[in-house]
C-alpha cells in the first residue's frame, strides 16, 4: 500500500534521491560505547559499497575467526556510506594494517566486556541529499512534521524487494502451505521470520493509515495501549482528557499493534478498531500461534518527534535528521519529497 501523508497538505520538495553512496549517510547511534577492556574486540567501520556481511567476512578472516562470532546490532545497506560497531571474541589486539579492505575502514578500536548483539542500538543518524529538490518546500514540510510528528511507518524495504513478503507471512498465519511459498518459508527459520514480521508489519501499517484518516493521529483513546517515548514503558488510557495533551507534548504515543498471539491487549474503543480491522483481513490472533516464537506481537510507537535540519547545496539540499531504532528513513523523505523514496535503512 502506498503511506499516506501527514504533511498531504503541503507540496512536496520533488528531486532524486542517492545518486551516489555519498548521497546517502548512516551513522548508528550505539545504545553504549565500549568500555574499554574486555575480551571483546569493538571496531568501528566506515563503509561503502559494500553490505555488513561483506565487512564481517573479510574482518573475521584477518582475524582467523569465524563469521558467526561477530557481532552487531543490525544491518546497513550497501549503497550508502555508513558507520556501525562490530564485535570479536579476540584475545590479542590486531595490526592495524591488516584491518582495511575494499570499501571499507576501521575508524576506531576499543574492548569491551561482552559481544555486541542485534538491537544494541538506540537508533541513526541519516544525512541524505535531495538532487534537484526545492528547498523551500522542503522546509516548509519539515516544519509541519516537526509540529505535527512523524507517523512510524514501516518503509517500502520491509516488504522484500518483490513486495509479497506480507503476502506469504498472511498464509503461514492462516495455515495455508499448500501454497509453495509458504511451504518454503516455513522450512527456513529466516524466512518464516522475515515473513511473519512482515505481514505484522503490513497490519500496523493499516491501523496506522486508518488513524491519519479518521483525524485520530495526535489522539488518545479509551482503552489504547500508550507508550511512554522517553522509556518505553507502556500502560492503558483511562481517560483521553489526561493522556491527549501528553501525545501532544510527545511524552507518550499510541502504540499500535504487531500482532500476535501473546500481544498485549487494548480494550473499549481501541481494541474494536483493532479487531475490525483483524477481521477483514480474515484472521483472529489465535492464528498467530501457527508462527510461534516470531508471532508473540509487540507493540509499537505509531507517532515520533523528528527535527530535520536542511541545508542547501549547489543542485538541491541536504537533510540531516536522527530515528529510533526501527525506524525508516524513507518516511521521512516521503514526507519532505513527496516521492517514493528508494534509501536503504539503518536497522
């Protein structure tokens, strides 16, 4: 489905976007640095051109180790430069000189005390170039998703290049591995996962459409699950008259579903919208269970503070801005362009 827009009210900026790697920056934003001592080996790796497997690869060869004892909170994309923390169970520090390759560089070393894992991270910083595009507009949309926040929508790159990724996690919900590629993803733990959270990520999508909608972006509603933005703490609305100009300061936000099996549930006029919406698509949460430990639902923050700083340059301008963890850059520029952005992503 195409996102729609809290900005729809606003041109867009229009231009191209990642002409170039250097067009499109990720710096992860690590949830700690390393302490210092530790048998752990932390490097931070500038890249480009080149994916974080390719990295890890090379990395773990210099220094005689296997691949699967990196580690690292996530992936970056290839055609993008980009800097991200990896770690090594290694006893002795290395030669600097051997620790280069194509496309890529150590920036820094430190140890630590444990391996870094997936998620160990609080978010990114993204710098990405608008060729051709009008800065004023520009400006104007940054400045409206400033005040109005950032709908948390999951980007395009979710979905898999072909986009069915939702499709097959739907018939693994539904039990229906008489379809080939279901009985596919459902021999491969990593496709069934990256299945499963798809199509639980398609849903929140559409709870997330239907909210802009029905004018209930910026709103809190009885019974909606809220999450607190600063901790992440949840808890029930119980009255929308204390909660809402909390969602307005960006103190907390609804937090729509992920569904699943173990999901936290809303109640009164939260959790109608949400069973309706279940319904439609013509499963029950029940079904979730099919997926095991990948479908237990979670919930997640549907409305984000961005602030976006924009720059000009000599055919177009720059915007920097920073998003949580799981968050998608292209939403963003969505937002600011107008156009559907195609930008890896920081995990």
């Amino acid at each position: 489905m195409s996102l729609p827009h809290v900005t729809a009210d606003l041109p867009g900026s229009g231009g191209a976007i990642k002409r170039a790697p250097e067009d499109f920056r990720v710096d992860e934003l690590p949830a700690y640095l390393p302490q210092g001592s530790g048998p752990h080996l932390y490097l931070l790796v500038e890249k480009r051109g080149r994916t974080t497997p390719d990295v890890v690869r090379e990395l773990a060869r210099a220094l005689s180790l296997p691949e699967r004892d990196c580690g690292y909170a996530g992936l970056k994309d290839r055609e993008a430069v980009t800097t991200q923390w990896l770690s090594f169970p290694c006893p002795r520090d290395p030669d600097p000189g051997r620790l280069a390759g194509e496309g890529w560089r150590v920036l820094q070393a430190s140890r630590h005390q444990n391996k870094l894992k997936a998620g160990h991270a609080r978010g990114n910083r993204f710098g990405v170039v608008v060729r051709g595009g009008d800065l004023g507009r520009a400006r104007a949309c940054a400045e409206a998703l400033a005040a109005r926040g950032l709908p948390n929508f999951f980007g395009a790159q979710r979905f898999g290049r072909t986009g069915d990724n939702a499709d097959v996690g739907k018939l693994l919900v539904q039990g229906r591995l008489d379809d080939p590629r279901a009985r596919r993803a459902a021999r491969d733990r990593f496709l069934k996962r990256l299945a499963l959270s798809a199509f639980q990520s398609a849903l929140f999508n559409r709870w997330l459409a239907e909210r802009l909608a029905d004018g209930l972006f910026a709103a809190a509603l009885p019974g909606d699950v809220m999450k607190k933005l600063d901790s992440g703490g949840i808890f029930d609305c119980a009255d929308p008259a204390v909660d809402g100009p909390r969602v307005a300061a960006f103190e907390i936000s609804p937090a729509g579903p992920m569904f699943g099996h173990k999901l936290r549930p809303a109640s009164g006029e939260a959790l109608g919208r949400e069973t309706r919406l279940l319904a439609a698509e013509g499963v029950a949460l029940e079904d979730f269970r099919r997926g095991g430990g990948e479908a237990e639902g979670t919930r997640r923050a549907s409305r984000l503070p961005v602030s976006i700083e924009l720059e000009p340059i000599d055919d177009g301008y720059r915007a920097r801005f920073e998003l949580p963890k799981g968050s998608y850059a292209t939403v963003v520029m969505g937002e600011i362009t107008k156009a559907e952005a195609e930008l890896g992503e920081g995990d």
